[in-house]
C-alpha cells in the first residue's frame, strides 16, 4: 500500500508539471469569432479549414470564399464592382448612349479589359504580382447596391501580402480612391489603372483618337498613339494626367502630384472593318491606349474624374492646386478660334433654338452677315485692278524683252505698285475674304469634331451631326453651291482654262472631303456657299457688277478678236 501511494503521488505531482510547462489552451480570437457571425457568406472564416474554389487561404488570411459584385450609382453613373481583384467590371453613363443608340454607354470596353485589365485594377512592374492582386479574391465592405455618396473599401491579405483598397463616391462624376499594399510589412508601390481605352471606341478610327493627356506645373500636353510607349514611366509632379478619346477620358489627379508618377500603357487589339458584319479575315489592328498613376510613398491617394470631356464638366474638376480638365478638350492649334466659335453656339443652343442643327444655321448666317463688307471691298479691290488692267499691260509688254533674272525686271515691279499705289489698288485686297473665310472653316471643323455635345445631335434627316451625312445631300449641296459662286463670280483676268479648271476642280474636291466628314461641317459650309451664291447674284445685278462684265466682255472680245455678249 505504501508503495502504490507513492507511485501514485509521483504520477499525480509529474502530471501537474507537465500540464503547467504546457500552458492553457488559448482562446478563441474574439476579432474573428465577431467577424464570422456578421460577415456576408461570401467572407472567408480565417481558419485551416475554410475552403476556396481556388485554394484554401493560410490561418490568418483576409480572403472571400466567393465573387460578389457591389453596385454604387448616382444620377450620373452605375459602376459595378467585383470582388476579384477589386475593380470595375461596368462603368455605364446614364446620360450617354452607345453607337446603336439602344443602352446606356458602359465606359469600360469589354473586349479589351478582357484581354488587357479592367478599370482601377492595380499595376505593377513585378507580373506575379500583379496577376497575384488581380486574381485574388477581395472582402469587399458591403455587397448589394449602394447610392452615392457612400464609401466601398476591399481588403486582402494572405503570405504576407496586403492589400487595401477605398473608394468614395459623390453626386459628380469624380472618385476618390486610397490604395496600400505592403509585403512582410514593407509598403509596395502600385499604380491605380485605367487600362484598356473606353466603351465609346469600336472602330479602327475610334480607337486612333486615343491620347495621353497631362498636365504639369500648370502646362497641358497630348500624346497621340503613335508616341505612346507601353509601360513607359512618367515622373512628376503631375497637375492631372490620364487617357481619354475623341469624346470620354479618364484623368488621374494625385493629391500628392510631386510625387506623382505615370505609366503609359499601349496594347493593340483587332477590330473588323465592318461592324455590323464582322469577318475575322477582314480586320486592322488598333491602338488600345491606358495609363496608370501611382504614388512614390507607397501610400496613394488620388482622386480619377471618368466621364464626357464637356466643357463644362471638366472646366468645375480642378487639381489640387494646379488648372482644371478644361484643356483635356483639345482644339489645336485653332482654339483661338474653335473654342469662342463653340461657346456662341452653345448660347444659341441654351437661349435661342434648343437644337444643335438649327444652331449651326444661325451661326452660319451670323458669320456670313458679318463677312458681306469684306466680301464687297474684294469685288472693290477686283474692279479697280481690272480699270488699271490696260495701263499694267503696257508696263509688261515694255519688259516682256527681259528675261526673268534681268535687273530690269525689278524695275517692271516698281512700276507696277507705283501704279497701283496712285490708283488706290490694294493687290491683297481680294484675298481678304478667304483670309477670314479659311480660319473660321478650320476653326469649325476642329471645334465640330471634338465637342461631346454634338455626338448623336439630331437635325432633319441627320442621325447624327459629328458622323458624315448617311444620305451624302449636304455633300452634293456643297459641290452645287461652291460651282454656282464660281461661275456667278466675275474673274476677267483669269486664263479661261484656269477659269474652268477651278470652277470644276474645287467644287469636287471639296465635296470628296465633306463626303466622309462630319455632317456638321457640311452644313455650315453648304449654307454659308448658298449665302454666298445669294450675295453674288445681288452684287452682279448693282453698278459695279454691270461694269465688271462690261470689262469682261472687252478684254473677252480684244482676245478672240470679236464682240462676246459675256454673262459674267
């Protein structure tokens, strides 16, 4: 018995030994415990034996069992989220149309995305990585539907990697986004990305409207497809910096521009030649343009606009202490003259007719009204030339001797201003209309084919003002008006050969080119032609169009050696 108690004593003593080198067992971690009973079913309980459809997350991790999407919208816009890598897969503009005019626009083209990224997806030189944070699987803040303003942040973590993502939404069409990720603990430095051009681009000529806007220290620049070099980085500091086309963008404004940095990225992608019959032995290549900010700290916090480059819209989004997006909307060189062209149309299109169509006509007889005294001191200028006409003759003939590179030939030239000088002849005088006439066509034709508010405008049989006329009449109004003010208008001293090869030739060459271009320049072309046709037909029937054909008819009958009864 005494032995069996002290074995007893010693087994009883060793086994609290034991148990007390051992330590209690620890507690369930209260953090997960809270987690598990209120997250969605979607989220991962962070232990060994949750299981994914891909792989089965590590003890600790902050993953989702599943996809799920989030949807935000306001009045301007409804963007869905995925929680696969936790970017956008539908970006749709509830005020915009797509080319069939049937849906909304979805700023985000599917194609491309597909092949090259979705919009605010992350970039990183390291492609593990990169694919590694696209294909995770995101514990996104809330799933549903969400009505801005509202915040949606998306969080991962798992062997060390972790990765943060905030976004807050308004009323505009303005988003502001917070982006960490860090590795073992070490801040990564990653780039927010729009990635694969625009929803609004389908053809070849779509896509080649791509461009790489930036704005530093308050100077603007674009940079056409051509130029853009993919995964070219860009260092700041940045006002604003993106991609945008012909008639949407994407513009990045850091709220850190110093240290700012870009990348530009360049894909290409077949496109058909034919929409609306697509052969895929019969496609071009096309430029899919992207570009992708980050932040040199690691830590990035940027606000991206994504929506119409209208004037008005950009002209209210400013960069932290840099301009507005106003000059994303690009006029070139002629915006001296596009962009006051633009904004008269506009105060038509608000105050007086509300359709773009009818707009353009009033403008078109405004300009043409305010050109008549230009255009009756060319008819001016052309009489006095052709009464001096006879003496320059003359002054010619006496010189017609010399060669071209004789001294004397200077002499003739002499001759010939003081005589004009003394009879008030201004030899440019005639070209004063073309000289105003030329810049207003430019101006119209870059100021037409960039404005958003034109894209899709209606007028009579016109779909469309900024897509060429379907029917090609204003075309065909463009070739018979620029013929009429050719032939009505007197040209005595013109080489009758010269005189029909331009009566002819312009009129069709003009005509080639408004075949395909947009339907809006036609218009206020062809109108501004018939204007020009109705002037010409009163100057000819005044005094001085009565003796300019009186001269014509001299100078016609003196060359052929009989009297011409001419109608011009």
């Amino acid at each position: 018995m005494l032995i069996f108690t002290g074995i007893f004593l010693v087994m009883f003593l060793g086994l609290q030994y034991f148990k007390a080198k051992k330590g209690p067992e620890p507690a369930p971690n209260q953090q997960q415990v809270a987690s598990t009973s209120t997250a969605s079913p979607q989220t991962v309980v962070p232990t060994a034996t949750a299981t994914m459809p891909d792989q089965a997350p590590a003890a600790g991790a902050v993953a989702a069992t599943s996809e799920s999407t989030t949807v935000i919208e306001n009045e301007l816009y409804r963007i869905t989220f995925t929680n696969r890598g936790a970017h956008v897969t539908s970006w749709i503009l509830k005020k915009f149309k797509d080319d069939d005019r049937k849906n909304p626009l979805d700023l985000v083209n599917q194609s491309a995305a597909l092949k090259f990224g979705y919009p605010l997806s992350l970039f990183s030189y390291d492609a593990n990585l990169r694919n590694r944070m696209e294909s995770a699987l995101y514990v996104p803040s809330t799933t549903g539907k969400l009505t801005a303003p509202d915040t949606l942040s998306f969080e991962y973590s798992s062997g060390g990697l972790t990765v943060h993502k905030s976004f807050r939404f308004d009323s505009t069409y303005v988003v502001h986004a917070e982006v960490s990720v860090t590795q073992n603990g070490a801040p990564l430095s990653v780039l927010l990305a729009w990635p694969s051009g625009f929803g609004s681009q389908n053809t070849l000529p779509q896509f080649a409207s791509g461009l790489i806007n930036i704005s530093q220290n308050g100077k603007d620049d674009q940079i056409t497809a051509k130029k853009v070099v993919g995964g070219d980085t860009l260092h700041g500091p940045f006002d604003w910096a993106g991609v945008s086309d012909l008639y949407f963008a994407a513009i990045f404004l850091p709220d850190n521009p110093p240290n700012a940095t870009l990348v530009t990225l360049h894909n290409t992608i077949d496109v058909p030649r034919n929409l609306r019959r697509p052969d895929p032995n019969q496609t071009d290549q096309a430029p899919v343009l992207g570009a992708a900010m980050g932040d040199t700290a690691g830590h990035l916090s940027i606000r991206l606009f994504a929506g119409p480059k209208s004037l008005d819209v950009l002209g209210s989004v400013h960069a932290v202490t840099g301009p507005s997006l106003e000059k994303v909307v690009s006029f070139g060189w002629w915006g001296i003259i596009a962009k006051p062209l633009f904004l008269i149309l506009r105060f038509f299109y608000q105050h007086v007719v509300p359709n773009w169509g009818w707009s353009i006509l009033l403008l078109t007889v405004i300009l043409n009204l305010a050109m008549l005294p230009t255009r009756f001191q060319m008819m001016k200028s052309s009489l006095k030339m052709q009464r001096i006409q006879p003496q320059m003759d003359v002054i010619k003939a006496k010189y017609a001797k010399f060669k071209a590179t004789d001294p004397r030939k200077q002499e003739m030239q002499r001759e010939v201003m003081d005589l004009q000088k003394r009879e008030g002849v201004n030899m440019f005088g005639g070209c004063l209309p073309m000289l105003i006439q030329w810049p207003l066509l430019f101006g119209f034709y870059r100021m037409l084919s960039n404005v958003i508010e034109l894209r899709q405008a209606h007028w009579l049989w016109l779909p469309d003002l900024s897509a060429p006329d379907p029917w090609h009449i204003l075309p065909i109004f463009v070739v018979i008006s620029m013929f009429l003010t050719q032939f009505l208008t007197p040209s005595p001293g013109m080489d009758p050969a010269q005189q029909k090869m331009m009566a002819f030739t312009m009129p069709a060459v003009f005509g080639f080119m408004m075949w395909n271009y947009g339907s809006g320049l036609s218009l206020y072309w062809a109108c501004g032609n018939f204007i020009g046709v109705a002037t010409q037909l009163a100057i000819n029937r005044s005094e001085m169009g009565r003796e300019m054909r009186e001269i014509a008819a001299k100078r016609a009958a003196k060359r052929t050696g009989k009297v011409i009864n001419a109608r011009r």
